[in-house]
C-alpha cells in the first residue's frame, strides 16, 4: 500500500513537472510579438539591435516582418482595419495614427515611465500623434524637407545655392549639374507610385504652385492650373535632368544614388541626411551640403511635416509585451545604443529635443539644428493659397486619401513613363477622385 501511494506520488510529481515545462513553453510562445516595419535604414538598425532588448526582457522575443513601403502600408492597414490581429507592433505614419485612434483601432500609450521622457519629444511630432489630448503611437524618427546638393558637383560649375532657394533656379541649375555621360544626374526626385511616395512630393510641390487636392467645400481640384504647372515641373526636370527609370525610384532607391554619387541634387525627407553624412553609408559622405526645400508660386502654404512610429494594435493579444518594445525602441537608451554601435550621425532623428541638445549630436551631425528648426518650424495644418477644409502638407489627413494617394500615383507616374499626357492624366485623376469623394459621401 505505501508502495503504490510513492508510486502514485512519483507519477503525480512527473505530471506536474510536465505541466510547467509546457506552461513554459506557452508562455514563451504567448510573449513572441511580431513586429511589421519598412525597409528603411534606421529601422534595420532597429532590427539588427533588437537583440538587446531580447537581453533585457528574456520573456519576449521578436519576430520581423521588414516590407517595401507601400507594401508595409497596405499590408498593417488591412490586418488593422480586420481587427485580424497579425501584428502586435505596427510602423505608422502621423497621417494613420490621429485616424485610427478616432477607429479604435490603436492602444493609447498611457503610463509611460517618467525615465521615458515623453515631454522630451518634439512638440509638432508629438501633436501629431495625439488624439483626445492622449498618445497613441511612440516617435521612433520624425522628418521635415529639404534640398540636398552636391558642393563639389556646385563648385565646379561655378553655381551657388541661394539661402533660400526657389523652384526656377533649381530647375536650371539641375540642367547644368547633369552629366549622363558619367551617370550624373542634376535631380533626384520621388517617381515611384504611391500617396507616400511621389504623391508626398507631388503635394508639397502642388501647394508652393498655388494648388490643393480640394476646396473648401470639398470639390476635386486636380485638373486646375496649379497641378498642371506643377506636375508640367515635375515631368520637365525629371525628364531633361534626372535618371532613367525615375517610376521605380522612392526614397531609398534615391538615397541609394545620391550615396553612391550619381545625384547632383535631391529634394526629400531631412531623415536622409544622417545617412548621407555617414562615410559608412555614403560615398560623398564630404561632399554633401544642404539648403531648404524650394519655393514656387506661393510661399508660406503648408509644411512637410512626417514622422514613422511604433503603435500597438488593439486586435494585439499581447499589448503589454508591445508596449514595452515600443517604448524601448524609442527610448534616450536606444539612442544611446545607436550612437555606441554606429555612431552619432547615425541615430534616428526628429524625435526628442535632448538629442539636438547633445554636443557628441552637434559634432558628428552639422545638419543638426537646420533640421530641428525645419521640424519645429513644420506646419501641416497651414492654409493653401485657396482656403482648404482638410489638414496635412504632404498629404491630405482623411481616411480616404491612402487610396485616393495611391490612385492619382499611379496617373502621376504614367506621365514619366510617357503612357499619359499631364493634361490627359490630370483629368483621369479629377474624375477618380471626384467618384470616390462622391462614394464616400462628401461633402460631409
């Protein structure tokens, strides 16, 4: 009898030592999160340092999901807006997140830890992932425009950039600085299709020519004077000064010529320019200069204004564990560890105003305080020449404008490629887009 109770016992004790090993496992498996982010370079630091949060918080693993950006948009967009739950950490721009915390669609980012720093964060950034006076999103880099040019290429034509340079003068110094014989290019520019792609160049530049997607009572207003000067501007340089195949080139196909020293100028986000000033990533590393971004017709209109950033979905059956990536990867300490394991240049930038105020910052980045006062400075919601019921200065701030954006991309990117006239493509585009609004029931 006592025989079989220890027996008994014996079994007992191996079950229940069983049950924990399995306990352990699940817990594992409940605590991987699965991170969906863009193919930019700050965030495969991001990913490549990823493993010291996995040091500090043993309890959690990290599984990627790096996409294109376009496809990232329209992949995090769906498994949101299904509540599908795929994610726990999503890369999002200030365009979603103020619209999807309206939705329901995101975890507010409540009780942060004091040594976080939340009043660190740049005041336009974090206004832009407000909603309701709360968070719902953690800055992991925030960008404003600007020009970027080659000085060597500059000074051996003997040009000069002006202070503030308009869209003129950039135009013919494009014509001079290019050189297809050597594969140098005047003008890099956005071609590839998308609302995040050409259409954010294409809208800053369609407001400084006076323009604006709506009026104020919500009527289309793309096949107007000011987009056909503009996208006339557009296809002009890019077709006399800039490489074959612009409709493939976004931003990192462009960041990708200019370091290798085949763009004489290039307009896009001042995130670009740690990448550019790094001799580990660049080729002209010491040959890079800068000025802002171009003025046409109208100045003072709206202002580029974006920043990428981590939210965690509320279909996230993991949203503690999320949360704590998110604000690691946003956190002094992540810098930190960028600027131990690359350097100073190479930290994300935009977000949090002790960077700007670090020495080893100011030293290693001489484009420091011109890009926090473009991101200070940055107004979005500013007024287009015409009066506007809509907010945003690369792209229009409705739930609507993804598809609209990437729509009108598309008509955009076939005058470059030469299938569409711009006359025959802006009144595509009018059309389009007047259905969808109409669709959507504005105005509202």
């Amino acid at each position: 009898m006592a025989r079989s109770t220890k027996t008994r016992s014996i079994a007992t004790g191996f079950a229940g030592l069983a049950a924990a090993i399995a306990g352990i496992g699940s817990a594992a498996a409940e605590s991987t999160l699965t991170v969906a982010t863009v193919n930019n370079g700050d965030m495969i630091v991001m990913q490549k340092l990823s493993g010291e949060f996995e040091k500090l918080h043993p309890d959690i693993k990290l599984r990627w999901v790096v996409l294109e950006e376009n496809v990232l948009r329209q992949r995090v967009t769906t498994d949101i807006a299904t509540k599908a739950g795929q994610f726990d950490v999503l890369t999002i721009g200030n365009y979603e997140v103020p619209i999807w915390a309206k939705q329901g669609w995101l975890e507010p980012m409540d009780n942060l830890p004091a040594s976080y720093g939340a009043d660190d964060i740049l005041g336009t950034v974090r206004e832009g992932l407000s909603s309701g006076g709360k968070l719902y999103a953690l800055p992991f880099y925030g960008e404003s425009a600007m020009t970027y040019y080659r000085k060597d290429l500059f000074d051996k034509a003997g040009l000069k950039m002006p202070a503030e340079p308009t869209y003129d003068e950039i135009k013919g110094f494009a014509a001079k600085l290019t050189d297809k014989a050597n594969g140098v290019y005047g003008m890099c520019l956005r071609g590839k299709p998308g609302w995040g792609e050409n259409m954010a160049f294409v809208t800053s530049l369609v407001d400084t020519f006076g323009g604006q997607w709506f009026d104020k009572g919500w009527k289309t207003e793309i096949d107007t004077p000011a987009w056909h000067k503009a996208v006339t501007y557009y296809n002009d340089i890019l077709k006399e000064s800039g490489p074959p195949g612009a409709t493939s080139n976004g931003f990192n196909e462009n960041l990708a010529l200019f370091a290798g020293g085949k763009c004489g100028m290039w307009i896009d986000a001042t995130v670009a320019a740690g990448l550019l000033f790094d001799p580990k990533q660049s080729q002209v590393s010491d040959k890079v200069a800068f000025a802002p971004i171009p003025t046409g017709d109208y100045k003072g209109g709206p202002t580029w204004l974006w920043s990428w950033n981590l939210g965690v979905p509320a279909s996230s059956k993991q949203k503690e564990a999320a949360k704590t990536f998110t604000t690691w990867a946003t956190s002094k300490e992540y810098l930190a560890l960028v600027a131990k394991e690359n350097g100073w240049v190479a930290v994300p930038p935009g977000t949090r105003r002790s960077t700007y105020e670090s020495a080893d910052y100011q030293k290693a980045a001489p484009f420091a305080s011109f890009v926090l006062k473009a991101i200070e400075s940055a107004n979005p919601n500013g007024q287009t020449k015409e009066s506007r019921p809509y907010t945003g200065a690369q792209f229009v701030a409705i739930p609507e404008f993804q598809g609209i954006g990437t729509q009108v991309g598309q008509t955009i990117a076939a005058t470059l490629s030469g299938q569409q006239s711009v006359d025959q493509a802006l009144k595509s585009a009018q059309a389009a887009t007047d259905r969808t609004m109409k669709q959507a029931g504005y105005p509202k």
